[in-house]
C-alpha cells in the first residue's frame, strides 16, 4: 500500500474547527490597522534571495542557517521570505510609493524559516506587518505602539503582555558602541559559548540578547549602548517615552533589546508575554531610517512592526479566550414532496435580506430526529421546518433550539421572528 503523504514537518495545516478564531485575531487585526488609516499592501511570496540578504544582513541568523534558498529555471537564486518588510520597501522602490511621500502600510500572510519547530515557531508562519514611510518623528512610534496596545484590548489580552522597549542609536553610534563592545567580550573569551564566539566579530549586538546565563553574567559590566548614543537619537527615544507616558502605556527600557535584524535604528520594541513558554515575543519592530536607500531607493525614514499570528492564536487558546462567531445560524430542515426546493429557495431568500446571517440547508434525507441532531452538531441557534402543509400555505416553523420553544409563521414575516432569537 502506498505511503500517505503528510504535509512538511513546521507547515501545518489550519482545521475547520481552528480557523473561526484565525478569524477572529485576523478581522480584528484588520480593523484596528484600519482604524488608524493604514492601506492594505500585497507583496509576492516568493523574492530575489539578495533582497533579503543585503535588508537582513549577511551574518544574521535567518540569512546563515534559516532561508529556503533555491535556483530556478533561468538559474536566479530565489527565497521564500522569511519576513515582510524587505519585500514591502522593494514593492514601495519599485512602484513609486516612496520618494517624498508618506505610506501607511499593512500587510498580512505566510513567511517562511527553516527552524527547528517547536510551539510557537514553525516552518511556515503568518504574520501581520505594519511600516510606516517617510515620517521621522517619534510622534509615528508611539502611534505604532498605541496600536498595538489597542489590539492586544480588542483581542482581550492586555493583561499577559508587557512593553520593553529601547534606543539603538545611529549606524555611528552603534559601531563606536561595537569596538567598545568587542573589547570587553574579548576578556571573558574563555566564558562565551561557540555561538557567541562566532557572533562576537561578525554582529556582536547579538551578544547580548544570548539566552546563556554564563554569557549574561558577564555582560552586567559590559558597557552601555545608552551611553554611546548621539543627542538626536537621545532627544527621538526621551520624546517616544514622553508620548507614551502621556498615553499611559507601561513600558520597561531594556538596554540590551536590540532585534534580529541588521536594518534596526534608534527605536526598537517588542511585546513580550509570559504565557507562551520560551517562544515570548509575540510583537517586534522599530526604526530602519536607511534601509529603503540600502535597497537603491532614495534616504527615506521608515518605522514598523510584525506580530506572529500562530503565537497570538496559541496565546488566545492557552487563555481559553477561544469565543467566536459560530458558523451556523439557522438550519433549513425539509420533508415531503417538494420541500427541498422550498428549502433552498428560502434559505437564499434569508442570504439575501441578510447579508450577515449564516443558513444551512440539510441535504442527504433522513427524519426530523436526523436532521436535528445535525443542526445541534453545526450548532445553529435555530431551525427552520418545512414540509408540504407549510410550503403550501407560505408558513414556516422556527425552533429555537436552545430555548426549545417553536411557533409557525408567515414566510414574510420570518426576518423579524430570527432577528428576536438571534
């Protein structure tokens, strides 16, 4: 017998019974960005791999060990991406969106990392991002912040996520900051771990968002990134926190946050929740002023988040906040001779009134006791009964099957009936 075929281990599928709460965190999220005035952006899955690799930066983990990387026909080496906001400043350079312009951006859908999976992270991951193009204030990071604030209310999850938030400096800043950096690490040589050790040239901010307790010891004396920061980017992070604090969101200044990705500048943040085990960050962004005159484009400030959608689901279930719109609202039951097309023609009489009402027709036979039971199974709140007496006389019986009361009624009068017991 042949092997079954299963899908690729970190790729899951989303069942029918996960995709109403998919649902729910995707419309909300969608409503919140819009709330603000952003526009909706749709790049390609699929990218030239040296966007990413000149965006990322070299010696970062996704371009080293992460990327699914191949050669196509014509012998171009293509990526799946691994994040979205390299492929949203390619879409913005290429199509004229940029240059002496302000962009207030989404975008949502699958990204791609070869990592070991685990809960929380996997192969093929979805995330929401959020960048904002040719505005340098700190006035737009709050915004971005508030947002999220405002999401994790809506969402109900306010109370299990915390703020840490910091100030990287300018590209000056931060390679005064290296060479000070690279010294005290190379004291403690015998104490950093192999991936320190490979960091510690290559990309030694890294260093210090290590996970090894030995490598976290000794940075308690390593020097401060705060103090090599210049007056610009110290008066952009004292009016973000002015901001914030006026809006009243809490935040903790975590001087060694410093993000995974090279294109980071002055402001970063994450939101971090404690629900989730060791996959925490569930929110991530901040400032990346060069990175669209990196790519070819024009110096144009830039700012912006991504949240992981798995990580949010799993928050809401592992939170038990798992209350969604049912799928189901009202449930056609027929019997008798022409019934069944009595049935469908009135449930699109109901879809059509109704644009927000959910109907399902029974189909396959089976008694009244059948048909019943597979309302309550799809667990629609009401069932509507036809057979030959009411289809001949434009009646209809309505069931409230939670309250179990039933009455007949005039077809033309059935919205108002539903629109009582919905």
């Amino acid at each position: 017998m042949a092997k079954t075929i299963q899908a690729i281990r970190g790729m899951n599928d989303c069942l029918p019974t996960q995709s109403p709460l998919w649902q729910k965190v995707e419309s909300t999220v969608k409503r919140v960005v819009s709330a603000y005035g952003y526009n909706e952006v749709r790049m390609p899955i699929v990218e030239m791999t040296h966007l990413f690799s000149r965006a990322i930066g070299e010696v970062t983990d996704v371009v080293e060990k992460e990327m699914y990387t191949f050669e196509d026909r014509n012998g171009d080496s293509l990526t799946l991406r691994p994040e979205g906001t390299a492929g949203c400043v390619r879409a913005g350079i290429e199509n004229g969106l940029l240059y002496n312009q302000e962009q207030r951006l989404w975008y949502m859908g699958p990204m791609f990392r070869h990592e070991r999976p685990q809960k929380g992270r996997y192969r093929q991951f979805h995330q929401c991002g959020v960048e904002v193009f040719g505005l340098n204030g700190p006035d737009v990071d709050a915004e971005l912040i508030m947002m999220t604030a405002r999401l994790w209310r809506e969402l109900g999850i306010s109370e299990h996520v915390r703020l840490e938030l910091n100030s990287i400096g300018s590209l000056d800043d931060r390679a005064n900051y290296r060479t000070a950096l690279i010294e005290h690490l190379e004291k403690h040589i015998d104490v950093l771990d192999e991936d320190s050790k490979r960091r510690m040239h290559t990309n030694p901010l890294r260093v210090l968002d290590s996970k090894n307790k030995d490598v976290q010891a000794i940075l308690v004396d390593a020097p401060e990134l705060a103090d090599y920061l210049d007056e610009d980017s110290k008066a952009h992070f004292a009016g973000l926190c002015e901001l914030l604090d006026a809006a009243g969101i809490e935040y903790t200044v975590n001087q060694r946050l410093v993000r995974g990705l090279d294109y980071y500048n002055r402001t970063v943040f994450e939101w971090i929740t404690e629900s989730l085990g060791a996959q925490g960050t569930v929110c991530g962004g901040g400032r990346y002023d060069g990175l669209v005159e990196q790519l070819g484009g024009k110096a144009t400030p830039a700012v912006g988040f991504a949240m992981g959608l798995e990580r949010l689901v799993l928050m809401m279930e592992t939170l038990e906040l798992t209350d969604v719109r049912r799928n189901v609202d009202v449930y056609v039951v027929t019997a008798g001779e022409g019934t069944m097309m009595a049935g469908l023609k009135l449930a699109e009489q109901l879809r059509e009134s109704d644009s927000d009402i959910r109907v399902m027709n029974h189909f396959g036979g089976g008694n009244f006791k059948k048909q019943f039971k597979r309302a309550d199974k799809v667990g629609a709140l009401v069932a509507l009964v036809l057979g030959e007496n009411e289809v001949a006389e434009g009646t209809v019986v309505v069931k409230d099957l939670k309250g179990g009361e039933q009455q007949t009624v005039a077809q033309n009068e059935l919205l108002t009936k539903l629109a009582d017991i919905l």
